[in-house]
C-alpha cells in the first residue's frame, strides 16, 4: 500500500530520531553495573549463559554460541553482550515497575520481551500478516485482469497498468518481509535490507502515483517519467549501503517521497470521478489517522504492543481496501477501453 508505506516510513524514522537522543535506561547506573557483572561472570541472577565463558584469550571455553543452542534457536545470533543488555534490561524494568516508575528505552529503543528469540513478536506477526494481505490482494488482482476480465486478442490484459501493479505487489510483499524479519532481529544487515526495500517501494510508489493520476500510457513518456526518479532512488539506496545509514538524510528523503505521493493521490481523489475513489478517500484518512498514531512512540504495553504494532494492526484492513480499489480501478479502465473498441 503506497500511501501508508510512505506515511509510516515517516513517522517511523522520526520516531528513531527521538529515540537516539532518549536512552535513559542504558545511562542507569544499577542497569551498567548489571550488564559489566554479567559480561564477567556470565549470568543475570540464577540466569547464566554458555557463550559468555570465555578463556584467558578471550575465546569461548564451551564453543562458539551456536554449539550451545537448538537448532530451531541458532538463527538469531545472540552474543554474550546481547543477551546480558536484554536480561539486564528485563531485570531492571521489573525493578523500576515494582516501584511505580514508567518504562524507559535502552540504547535507543524500548524495552521489548523476546518469544523464542524474536525481539519484537507481535509487531513481527503483524508484518507477516500484511504480507499475508499484500500477497492475497497481488493474487486476487491477478486473478481478476487475467482470468475474469476479457483479454486483447493476443492475450494481454486491457488495463495499461497491470504490469506496474504487478511491480508494485511484489515490492510490497518483498518490503514486509524485511520488515518481519527486521522487528525479529535487529542488526546491520537486516536493518539495511528493511530500509532499503521499504525506499524501493516508496520510490516505485511515487512514480506509479504520477503515472496512474496523470493517465501516463505511452511507453516513452513512462520512461522520460521514471528514468530520474528509479536513478535517485538507487544512488540513495547504494548511499546507505556502502557508504553511510544516514537516517536524518533517509528522513528527508523518504519524508519528500511521501509528501509528493500524498498529495498526488489527494488531488486525483478530489478531481476525478472515478466510481471507487470513496476507497481512496477511505485510506488517505486512515493512513494520517495511522500516521498521527505512529507518532506517538509510546512504551510497549506489557513489552509487547507498541505504537508500531497499532499501526500494523491498523494496516491490515486498509491493505485490503487498498487491492479493492485497485481491482475497482482495474474493471473501470477495462470498461472504458472495451466501449472504445465497439
């Protein structure tokens, strides 16, 4: 979904901007002196940890962390430091909840309780389930333009964007895997992956914004049209990976790319007289309602349900309207284009 993807990148990175400057839990002193003692000794409480044995070299005594779990459990790669931060941290939180005091954020972020592993269950099931959304839309639209929509004689599809949406599904779907897979286990590369896709659906979005409000058909001009933007958006993106993850920079860009794209959708919704653009109008309301959400930040109720789960919760039902009003629209340019031919 375009315009949401844009909008929650925006509050998103946004919300990692505050949240830098707003790690008070790794400044507490019993929190430091928790994660030192454990990195010495192993163990937080009656806790202790294989991988955190280490011998006057400095190497594991027992073997690297992955001889010491199930093979279910090797994928997240937990090392000595952070399993220590993250029981320190659960050590610390139910310290401070004890004495009445509101949640605070460890180096950067708040504090979250793992489910086998996973750093961020619900946000990471409800990224799968708008997957799960976005590939149900992907198949249904393909079902509907090839298999119940008449076709040209040479068996192409009569809507002129089939195969952008066709782009669009997949970049989509590939967006919230990463995004899964990212709220599972936050770290270099996974991190890279999920801002990389998410600026290459955001990009993609934007152009086949112009093109479908602006009724761009002709190949040539699609080209002239997208040439710049598809080379903005991968120097942007080779920029992050190679060079340097800057975020203030990746704000501005991903905040102009949805400014643009909001405004685009917007405009076409007001002055078109098209039969299903109450859809559209639907998500451009529920997407800033999901965006005013997001930008709340609040501490995760009972270290599971933050600001960003809402707002994947929320996304679901608009993901849905979203593949309806493309399939809508789909039916609608077939229609005018069959009246045409007659």
């Amino acid at each position: 979904m375009a315009l949401f993807r844009s909008l929650f990148l925006f509050a998103a990175f946004c919300s990692f901007l505050l949240s830098i400057a707003a790690s008070d839990g790794d400044a507490d002193l019993i929190y430091k002196g928790c994660v030192e003692q454990c990195e010495e000794s192993g163990c937080v409480g009656d806790k202790c940890f294989q991988h955190c044995k280490f011998s006057s070299d400095g190497k594991s005594i027992d073997g690297p962390w992955y001889m010491h779990e199930p093979l279910y459990l090797r994928w997240k790669q937990w090392d000595c430091r952070t399993d220590c931060r993250y029981h320190c941290m659960v050590a610390r939180e139910e310290e401070r909840t004890k004495f009445g005091e509101k949640p605070v954020k460890y180096h950067g972020k708040w504090p979250f309780r793992r489910i086998y592993g996973i750093q961020e269950p619900v946000a990471v099931a409800l990224s799968a389930l708008n997957l799960a959304m976005q590939f149900h839309g992907w198949v249904s639209f393909f079902i509907l333009v090839y298999y119940k929509l008449p076709l040209k004689p040479d068996k192409k599809a009569y809507y002129e964007y089939t195969g952008l949406w066709h782009i669009y599904g997949i970049l989509s779907m590939n967006a919230w895997l990463w995004s899964s897979v990212f709220h599972s286990r936050a770290v270099e590369l996974t991190e890279k992956l999920n801002y990389s896709s998410a600026v290459a659906l955001l990009g993609f979005s934007l152009i086949l914004a112009i093109l479908r409000a602006f009724n761009v058909r002709d190949e040539a001009t699609r080209v002239m049209v997208s040439a710049p933007l598809v080379a903005f958006v991968t120097t942007h993106v080779l920029y992050l990976n190679f060079y340097e993850l800057n975020y203030g920079l990746n704000t501005k860009v991903c905040m102009l790319m949805a400014v643009v794209q909001l405004l685009i959708w917007a405009i076409w919704a007001g002055v078109s007289s098209h039969p299903a653009r109450w859809k559209l109008w639907v998500v451009v309301v529920g997407g800033v309602f999901a965006m005013v959400l997001e930008t709340y930040d609040f501490p995760p109720y009972m270290g599971y349900v933050d600001a960003n789960a809402l707002w994947n919760a929320t996304n679901i039902p608009l993901t849905f309207l979203w593949w309806s009003y493309i399939r809508d629209d789909a039916e609608f340019r077939t229609s005018a284009l069959l009246k045409k031919v007659k």
